[in-house]
C-alpha cells in the first residue's frame, strides 16, 4: 500500500549577518515545513518559523509565524529536508504551535515536542544535531555545486530536496 502521508521538512533559507552560534546553524534561517508526499506545480504547504522583530538597539523579541507557502522554489529557500511522514496533521500543528519560541532555537524545540509526543509523526529522524548537521552537509553540497550562483545550470522551480528518511535526493 502507497503512504500518501503528508511530510515534515526543515528548510534552510538565506539570512543576513555573521554566524554566532557555535554550530553555525545560524548561518541560515530554519523552518518547519508541512507539504504533500507527491507535489504538482500548485502544491501549498505550511511554513512555520520564529522570526526577530528589533525594538531599540538592545531589544529583540522573537515570535511564531505559520503562513501558508508554495512549495516551489523561492529566491530565499536555499534546501529543504525530508525529515518526517505526518500521521495525524491537526495534532502535528498543535503540538507546533504550543513550542514555545526562545531565540531562533524553534526548530530543535519543535523536533524535540514531537519526539516526546511520539502520536503525531511516524516515520521520522527528529534528534536536532543529526537534522541540524544533515541539513548544513547538504546546502553546503549544493552550495558547492554551484546551485545558487548561477554557474551551473539547475531547475530553479525545484527547491533541492534531500529525503532524510530514503537517503537520498529528490
């Protein structure tokens, strides 16, 4: 039987300033990304990141957004990371949106809620320094292949996809 099960996506896009975090994660901004298992041109899914708003020279605070997204590429979408098959979506958003959101740390706070939850997701590789590591591995790959400076020639309206769960790109 064909699991048309939608799928769980960590997505690394462009972000301006120098890296400060020891891993250099945030080298690029990260985001949760809900899309179907079979994408057609149309094909939306959900985006959920933390974003920083500046209030003075001093004062940031961070904030949930989820906003429906296209699931082509986009300027700012550099990769994108297969990382688990949903099992129950609604469960999966309100476990998403009770993270709380601590500086720019979402992402490992969200992979950790669903571990613990353990109902929402099937399928799936949810520790944060093995998705965090595989994730940098492969936009540096395609960095290095000259995916996004246009020396060589790609299908742009394609995000480089990696499934985490197959090993393999797609």
């Amino acid at each position: 039987m064909v699991s048309d099960k939608d799928r769980l996506y960590v997505g690394l896009y462009i972000r301006g300033g120098q890296a400060k975090m020891p891993g250099k994660e945030d080298t690029y901004h990260w985001a949760l990304i809900i899309g179907p298992k079979v994408e057609e041109g149309s094909s939306r899914g959900i985006r959920l990141d933390a974003k920083d708003t500046a209030f003075g020279a001093e004062q940031n605070q961070w904030s949930f957004h989820e906003n429906d997204c296209s699931l082509r590429a986009t300027r700012q979408l550099l990769v994108r990371i297969v990382i688990a098959k949903i099992k129950d979506r609604e469960h999966l958003l309100q476990i998403l949106r009770g993270v709380p959101v601590v500086q720019r740390d979402l992402s490992g706070i969200a992979l950790l809620a669903l571990q613990n939850d353990g109902k929402a997701v099937g399928t799936s590789v949810l520790d944060w320094h093995t998705v965090r590591d595989a994730a940098m591995k492969y936009c540096q790959e395609k960095i290095d292949a000259h995916r996004f400076d246009g020396k060589v020639k790609f299908d742009m309206t394609r995000p480089a996809t990696y499934d985490f769960l197959k090993k393999k790109k797609k």
